[in-house]
C-alpha cells in the first residue's frame, strides 16, 4: 500500500501529513481494512486519506485548530451537523445493543440515531454507533453528538473508550430529546445515561438523557413542565446531582419524584437487566 506521508504498517495513531505539527501530535487514525484498502482520518482538521492497491484519494481538511489553543464550538459544527444528517432512524446493531440493555425503543422523532459505519477517531476502529444528539435544554440549539459504538451481538465495541462525545464542542446545559418536545406536555422522565432513562421509560416516558451528573444537577426548570421524575445513580455524585436537581425543581412549585436504585453503584439500567 502507498500513501502520502502515511505509514499503513505503523501505529493506528500517527501525525496528520496536513495539520499535524510533529511525530508526537497524533490526531490521525489510521485503518488497514481486508483487501489492501486503507483509511486514515484526522479527527482535529478532517483531513481523509483512502488507498487501494496503487490508488490513493485524499480530501483536505476543512477545519485547522489553533496551534496555542484548542478550538472550542459553543453549538454544533457544520461538521457535526453533517455527521448527524447521515445517521438512520434506529436499526441494526443500534436496535440490538439497545434490545440487550432493556431499553425501550424511542420513537423515531427523537434525536437519537444510528450510523452504521462510525469512525472511532483515537483508535481507528470503524463500526455501528449509537448517535445521540445533544441540544441546550432550554433554547433546543444543538450543541453536540454523543457517540456508544456497538456490535451485531448487543455489546459494546471491544474499544477504549467505547462511548465518545465528539470533540471541542460545548456539552454543559445539555439534554438529549430521546422524546421530542412536542410529547412533553406535562411532565418528564430524567436520568443521566441514554440507557438509564430509557429503562426509565418501561415505568414513565417521555425520558430525557443528561449525560452526565452534572448537567442532571444543573437540569433548569423548564417552562411547561410540571412534574419531574429523576432516576438517579446509586453513587455519590449521582444521589448528589439528583437532590440538587429535586430542591431547585420543588423549589420552583414543581411536583418532584425521585427514584434511586437499593444496590449502590447501579442506575435503572442495571435493575432493569436484572429483572
């Protein structure tokens, strides 16, 4: 195989030949497929390279980041928007992994998706991706994609970290819709995980995923919402963001539920495999 400043018998991890500022500054991933094919990617300016046999195709990057300062996005790129609209309602290994976790299928006007061959940008591994859509809780701007890579068998890739948030993008104030805003129309399920609000939803729907717990801590009162339910992780910083959240939503006259798991260090997730 012959490329442009590529080694295709190197690491999975090399300098971008574009934006790549020594042998250190590793921000490409680099693919040997069955074949002789080859891909390499940079997830930093986008710059792809393709081989086959004799025949290399490159596309320049669209984006450089600064060399003293990471570039930060404070809503999606047009890179991430991108990504997005090629993702498919859920199907495949996304609905199998999905099926194996107990979760319960969100309709297809949620934003969560499925890409069926997802680059998994710090290893070079390509592969079926849940793709979630990240949104500010209040204005609804997209802010970010949230990526689970999966496997036809119901598990999660065999990849360090399996679950990616794509890079340089703003994350706080997030939510993802797994319903959409049109069937919130009095109250709302909330967990942390994408796979702890939708166990959340065998009980109560329409469920929205915060992430993490600290965006769960800093969930604002939502106009229109009445009632909250808030499934918690059975954690320290899970039980900590979850009754933060309650006092300020009970606080604002809403009507707060609180579920908590009775095993510590499980979520819904975990008692709903169990079941």
């Amino acid at each position: 195989m012959t490329g442009t400043g590529i080694d295709w018998c190197g690491p999975a991890r090399q300098a971008c030949p574009e934006c790549g500022r020594g042998p250190t500054d590793r921000t490409l991933g680099v693919t040997v497929e069955p074949g002789g094919r080859g891909v390499a990617h940079c997830f930093r300016c986008e710059y792809v390279e393709t081989v086959r046999g004799e025949r290399t195709e490159t596309r320049p990057g669209t984006r450089q980041a600064p060399a003293t300062a990471a570039m930060r996005h404070e809503v999606l790129s047009r890179e991430g928007r991108a990504r997005w609209a090629a993702c498919s309602p859920i199907y495949g290994a996304a609905l199998a992994y999905l099926q194996s976790r107990r979760c319960v299928i969100p309709p297809a006007d949620g934003d969560l998706r499925c890409h069926t061959a997802l680059l998994h940008w710090p290893s070079g591994y390509v592969g079926p991706a849940l793709v979630a859509l990240v949104t500010d809780a209040v204005t609804r701007e997209p802010l970010t994609l949230h990526f689970t890579w999966v496997r036809q068998d119901g598990t999660k890739a065999p990849i360090d970290p399996p679950r990616l948030l794509l890079p340089r993008h703003r994350k706080a104030g997030g939510v993802v819709r797994l319903w959409p805003d049109e069937a919130v129309t009095m109250g709302l399920g909330v967990a942390e995980g994408v796979e702890t609000a939708l166990s959340l939803a065998h009980a109560y729907t329409p469920a929205w995923a915060c992430l993490d717990a600290g965006n769960l801590a800093a969930l604002p009162v939502l106009a229109g919402v009445e009632s909250l339910l808030i499934a918690a992780d059975h954690d320290p910083a899970g039980i900590k963001a979850a009754d933060a959240c309650a006092q300020r939503w009970a606080d604002s006259g809403r009507e707060v539920g609180l579920i908590v798991p009775d095993v510590a260090k499980a979520d819904v997730n975990d008692v709903a495999r169990a079941a």
